[in-house]
C-alpha cells in the first residue's frame, strides 16, 4: 500500500461521516430537494416529447406539478378526518385492544402477570414519582404525531415547487453538466448515464404505480367483503404505503386490523383483515413485482433492506420512499465509472453477474 492510499482510506471514512451528519442536519432541506430531483428525471423524458410538440417547458411544468398538487390536496382532504380521528384516539384503542389480548390468551394474560410482578417488585424499593409522568405520554405521543403533519405537507409543497423550476428549466442543467467536460467521450458518457438513470427511474416508478394501484383495488374489494367501512379509504392508503419496501405493508396492514377491531368490537375479525392484507401485500411482493420490476431494478435485497432502514433513520417515512430511487440512481452511476464499477455490482442481484462495459471497452470491442 503507497502513501496515497493510506491517506486515502481514512479521508474517504472522514467524507463519509461528515456526509451522513449533514443528511442528518440539513434533512428538512435535503429531504424535499431530493424528492424534486428525483420527479425531474422521472418528468424530463415526457417532457422532451411534449416540447417537440410544441409545447413551452413552463406550460408543461405547470401541467405536471399542477397534477401533483391536485394529488396532495386530494389526499389531505380524503385522509384529514380519519387520519385525525384514528390518531386522537390510537391510545385508547391501543390499551383495550391489549386488554383484549389479555383477556383471550392465557399465555399473554401470563406473561402480564409476570411482568407486572416484576415491575411493582422494582418500583417497591424506589420513589413513586414516575407515574404522572407516564399519564401524558400518551397525549404527548398523538401530539408529536399532529405537530408533523404541517412540517411534511410543507416539505411537500417545497419539492414540488422546486420540481416546476427544475422541469420549466428544460435541459438547462444537463447542457451545463455536459459543458463542463472537454473531452467528448466524458460528454457522452455523461449522457448515457443520465439517459439510462431517467429510463431506469420511469420504468421502476411507472411499472411500482401501476403495481400498487392493482394493489390498491384488491385491497379495496377485499375489504368490502369483510364489510370495514371505509374500503377505499384503505385501498388508496395500501397504493400509498407500498411505495415504502418491506415495512409499508406491515403498518398498512396493522391499520387495516386497528380499523376494524374499532368496527367490529372483536379481536378475531380484526386479525382477519390483517391476515388478508398481508396476503395481498405478499402476493405482490413474491409474484406480481418480480416479474414486473426486479428484472429491470436487478438490486441487492439485503443491501436494499439497509438502504431503506438507514434512508429511514436519518430521514423518517419519506426516506424510505425515496430510498429505491436513490439506489438506482447510485448503481447506475457506478456501473458507468470504470473505477465504482465494482460497487456496482455489488449494488446488483444474482442475475447482474457482470459489471457493465464501459463506452472505452464498448468501442474497442469486436
């Protein structure tokens, strides 16, 4: 090992910590720049053919973000009140249904015992002063959750702000990236990656929306024959949920089971409808989406599993979302970097068992 690559090794280390403290520091900016970044180049493609058509890019901005906004406020309109409700009264709920659990269960109802045993043996021999403030957690926990919603609709309306200028700035920013290249091959191959990331990205999130719509409506008519009010209410919150890998069809299905054990009164019917989402969802999952979209993503699952939980650490719900398109977008890039394409196909499946060529080998190539 030379000199530089000592050096190296711990400046790379040093990059990357800093790097993951300003992600950590700066998410309420970086979380809504992403997301805009990201809905350019899944829009730029369609809006290069509509502006051959004639169309002015602002016109077409203006079209596409006017789309979002209608989506956001629609949503927020549909989901205020029982979104509100539910979370108003998640605490309650929370404590009869373990009161339930108890009460059908004698191994739970066991185990409680035992734990509450042992909690009153410890709180015996110290100062009872810790109640009060267990009373206001629950409150304080629903007021958490309220207090969100404004920062994430604002961060929201952010990125699709930043989305309409980035869109109504047409190939701007891709013509500059090029220039600052001299070498024409540098510039095409700037080109090709920024092809192959917007066709990767239209094609994943394009075939994930027409998956979870189909979802969606399965789950809506599923519901129905349960007899749960407020079925499509549930169907459109599965099609937002499982844009969010493994950990969106859980929550989907636990409020699923929430809604209906506030229903119906009864634990049985509650995990009914739970067990019948998470078939849906695995049915999805195991079946429907890898013939459909893992073929074209070809990724890493446990690399994919940790992206998404660390996107999730440091940037909460909409870290996960965004999370598959960012890992895209990064093994893409590296496959086209001669010196990361070993990164690349780390990134990869089981099927991606060659590093992409580059345009160098491509051309010298018999």
């Amino acid at each position: 090992m030379n000199q530089n690559e000592r050096v190296a090794i711990p400046v790379t280390g040093i990059f990357v910590i800093l790097l993951i403290h300003l992600m950590l520091w700066a998410a309420n900016f970086l979380i809504p720049v992403t997301a805009a970044v990201l809905s350019y180049l899944v829009f730029n493609r369609p809006r290069r053919l509509l502006s051959k058509l004639g169309f002015p890019d602002s016109l077409i901005a203006g079209l596409f973000t006017g789309f979002l906004l209608v989506l956001v406020a629609v949503a927020v309109l549909w989901f205020q009140e029982p979104v509100s409700a539910l979370i108003r009264d998640l605490p309650n709920l929370l404590r009869e249904m373990e009161q339930k659990l108890m009460a059908e269960s004698g191994t739970l109802k066991a185990v409680n015992e035992a734990a509450a045993a042992l909690d009153e043996a410890v709180k015996s021999g110290t100062e009872k002063t810790a109640m009060e403030v267990e009373v206001v957690s629950d409150s304080a926990s629903s007021l958490t959750i309220m207090t969100m919603a404004p920062q994430v609709l604002g961060q929201v309306v952010f990125a699709i702000v930043l989305t309409f200028f980035l869109i109504s700035s047409g190939d701007f920013f891709v013509n500059r990236m090029v220039e600052s290249f001299s070498r024409n091959r540098d510039k095409r191959r700037v080109v090709e990656i920024i092809e192959r990331i917007e066709t990767r990205l239209g094609s994943y999130l394009g075939g994930i929306t027409l998956i979870n719509a189909m979802l969606g409506i399965c789950i809506g008519i599923a519901m129905s024959i349960w007899g749960l009010t407020g079925a499509i209410s549930i169907g459109l919150l599965g099609f937002a949920l499982n844009y969010i890998p493994f950990l969106g069809a859980v929550l989907g299905a636990a409020i699923a089971g929430l809604l209906a054990f506030i229903q119906f009164d009864d634990l049985w019917p509650a995990l009914g409808v739970f067990a019948t989402y998470m078939a849906l969802t695995s049915i999805e999952g195991q079946f429907v989406t890898p013939i459909m979209i893992s073929r074209r993503m070809r990724l890493n699952t446990p690399i994919l599993f940790l992206v998404v939980a660390f996107f999730a650490y440091i940037w909460s719900a909409v870290g996960m979302v965004v999370a598959v398109p960012i890992l895209i977008v990064a093994k893409i890039v590296c496959d086209e970097i001669e010196g990361l394409r070993w990164l690349g196909h780390f990134l990869g499946d089981d099927q991606d068992r060659h590093p992409r060529p580059t345009p160098e080998e491509r051309d010298v190539a018999p």
